[in-house]
C-alpha cells in the first residue's frame, strides 16, 4: 500500500512538473525576451519585420485570452487589453526607433 501510494505521489509531482506554462523560460512578458538581448544589434528590413509580426502574434495572444476571460468583468478587460495594446504599441516604436537610427552599413546616425 505505501508502495503504490508513493507511486501515486511522484507520478503526480512529474505530471505537475510538466503542466507547468514554460513559454517565459528567459524571457519575460515585454515582448518575449528581455530588452538587453532583443536591441543589441543592428537588423535588416526582413528582421524588423519579423520582430514585429512576433510582437503582434504574442500580443494578440495575450489580448485573445484577456477577452476570453470569463473571471474578469468588462471593465477590467477593458483596461487590460488598453495596457497590453500600450506595451504593444510601445515595443513596437522601440524596434522603430531602433531600425532607423542606424545606417544600412551599420554606422550610427
């Protein structure tokens, strides 16, 4: 019985282990990773592009669950979904400003 009973234990500590949401390893919610490693370097046009498509999709996600979120009541999905589209908007100007302050050879402005 104490056999089977701590089979039962460790089996569910595993499941739990696995369940849990490991989409934020090293990276954080602004935008997917953190500041210091998204900006470091200069990007073509098709890179620019492909920050903000991913910007777009993690954020339309992120607002996709807010709207579907039956715990929250119309006026905190509202400000919620303001906020989100704030940092959105925001991290997309800084891929902006970034892109264009530099040269396409690679030399600052």
């Amino acid at each position: 019985m104490k056999k089977l009973f701590t089979l039962l234990v460790a089996l569910g500590a595993l499941t739990t282990v696995f369940a849990q949401d490991h989409s934020r390893d090293s990276r954080d919610w602004h935008g997917g990773y953190t500041n210091s490693s998204v900006y470091n370097h200069n990007f073509s046009q098709r890179e620019k592009d492909a920050q903000i498509d991913r910007i777009n999709h993690e954020f339309g996600r992120r607002i996709e669950f807010v709207e579907h979120n039956s715990r929250l009541r119309r006026r905190e999905k509202r400000r919620e979904i303001a906020m989100l589209e704030r940092q959105r908007d925001q991290q997309i100007h800084e891929v902006m400003v970034h892109s264009a302050s530099y040269a396409h050879d690679g030399r600052r402005f």
